[in-house]
C-alpha cells in the first residue's frame, strides 16, 4: 500500500508517527506530512486465514492482527503501518477510539520493533521518568499528581520506546502519546477534582479523561528512569533499585500486550528492546502503602529519588 497516496481527511501525531485518518480525533494533536500510519473504515473479515495465536477476542500472525470488539467494532493491523475499522450498528465513536488508541496501536507498535511499555510518564530535566504497574496501582494518578505540581506530562497508559535513536546518541527515547490521562474516579476524588467536570472514557466507566491542556511535552525524550509502582502491606514509602535479570522480568511483565507478541512473531524483537532498555537506564521499584495512598508523600519520595540533568 502507497502511504503516499492516501489522501484522508485528518493528520495527527501521537506514538513517533505521523498518522492519516479516516476518523476523526479530539484526543490527539494535530499533524501535517506523509503519514506513517493510514486509519480508515471498511471490510474487515470475521477471522484472519491462519492465525498463528488466538486469543480472547483476537487473531494474530506475522503482518497481521485483528480485534474484535463486541457491539464495538472489528480492527485490522498491517505491518505496522495501516489499520482498517469496522464499526457495528449504534456503537459510540468514543468507544471506538477507545479501542484503536489502546489495543490496536499496541499491536501496531509491536508491529513496527518498538518497546510498548503498560505506563505513564512525566517530563524531568532533559528526560523523562516513566511509572510502570499493573491496573489499578497508580500510574495515572502519580503522573497526574506531578503535574499538579508543575511537571509535563509525556504519555499516559502507552509509553513508547524506541532504541533506535541515533539523534540521541543511541540512548533509549520515549515518545510522547497525547496531552491526556485516564483516571478511575476515585483517584480523581482523591487528587481534589470532579469526575462531572470530565467526559467518561467510555459510558460504561468510571474512569475520566483528564486533559494535560499545555503541560504536555511533545518532543521524545530519553528515559531517565523507570519506577515500577508495587503496593504493600507495610506503611510507608520504599524505593529498591533491582539489576539484572530482575530488570528484564519487570519490564516484560509490564510490556503493553505482552501476549500479542507470539502471535506476530515478535518475542525475539522485544526480548532485544527490552533487554537494551535494562542495560541503558535504572530501573527501581516503588512500594507504597496498598491501603492508604499516601500521594502527597509518595511525590515528595519521588522528586528527591529523581536522576539530575545529565544522569
């Protein structure tokens, strides 16, 4: 398929790429070039030929991947740079996007060797620090809380890395997602705001789309460190660096659709990647009371363990 050629009606840019669409996207900043990626609506089949993996409801094999969404819609990737929608009847264009700015961009991230990461970053110096953790344990609300405080955020939910950055002297680089987080409402209650004053991510949800507005970093920047957020049983606040092996663990475990990767042929891409980003950047882990949140002391915690310019 000519990319070239692809004349659509919208251009944005979220991920490191430039994406033509078909749809349009109040989430995501706009664009102008050749697109790297093209989103349009048509045909997309029910199954794929031969799928290498099946999953929960998806399908995927080297060069293609398809979700299938019920009363939403059905998504196909290829080869990592063209995405085809098909929505069923009466489904939410909100919830539509949903999908295609999670699942399907994941699968078209792994499509293209990069290293998504299930987390949520923030701007700090000349880098950026990036919150990785299972759903649930914080990753929005910390990014969120630091930009109470003064800080950019980078990407929420999906962190982007490339190793191939060569502008930066092969030092592992974040792309930034879009000026926007998802928050579950009682982490909104408990950073002070209302859930009324923002749109639910989807109308089945208590979670809210919270808007960056202008502290949103566009540019990719090198990753600082990475704080993988645990919670415990303990009171208090505990920052563990962990080496080796252990650094190669918890960034598989909190690789954004790991289970994709076996279906597209890709383990051998993101075991490369995410080794090379244990070996080039500190990874520590973050254990923080399960019950009581402690946000405030949690920030405080973090901003002195952040990495100076220059480190």
């Amino acid at each position: 398929m000519n990319l070239k050629k692809t004349k659509l009606p919208y251009c944005y840019r979220a991920f490191g790429l430039t994406i033509g669409s078909s749809i349009e996207f109040p989430e995501l900043l706009p664009a102008d070039g050749e697109p790297d990626v093209v989103i349009e609506t048509g045909t997309v089949p029910e199954n794929l030929e031969n799928p290498k993996k099946s999953g929960v409801r998806f399908q995927a094999q080297p060069g293609e991947f398809l979700l299938t969404v019920d009363n939403i819609a059905r998504y196909l990737v290829l080869d990592g740079n063209r995405i085809v929608v098909h929505s069923f009847p009466n489904a939410g264009e909100r919830d539509i996007r949903m999908f295609l700015l999670g699942s399907v961009f994941g699968a078209l991230i792994h499509q293209r060797d990069m290293l998504p990461l299930h987390a949520s970053a923030v701007k700090v110096g000349d880098g950026c620090v990036v919150f990785c953790g299972m759903s649930g344990f914080g990753k929005s609300t910390t990014a969120l809380a630091l930009v109470k405080r003064g800080y950019q955020l980078h990407a929420d939910d999906i962190c982007v890395v490339t190793m191939n950055s060569a502008e930066n002297e092969n030092k592992p680089l974040v792309f930034s997602a879009y000026p926007q987080m998802k928050l579950w409402q009682d982490a909104l209650e408990k950073l002070g705001d209302k859930p009324a004053d923002f749109q639910p991510v989807r109308m089945v949800l208590d979670k809210f789309a919270v808007p960056a507005g202008e502290q949103f970093n566009s540019p990719p920047l090198p990753v600082k460190k990475v704080y993988i957020l645990v919670p415990w049983e303990k009171q208090g606040i505990d920052i563990v660096s962990i080496t080796g092996m252990k650094k190669f663990n918890a960034l598989k475990k909190h690789t954004y659709r790991f289970r994709f990767l076996s279906g597209l042929d890709k383990e051998l891409v993101h075991f490369k990647n995410a080794g090379e980003l244990g070996n080039r950047a500190p990874i520590a882990l973050v254990y923080r009371p399960r019950e009581s949140f402690l946000l405030d002391e949690l920030c405080d915690v973090l901003e002195k363990d952040f990495p100076q310019d220059g480190v």
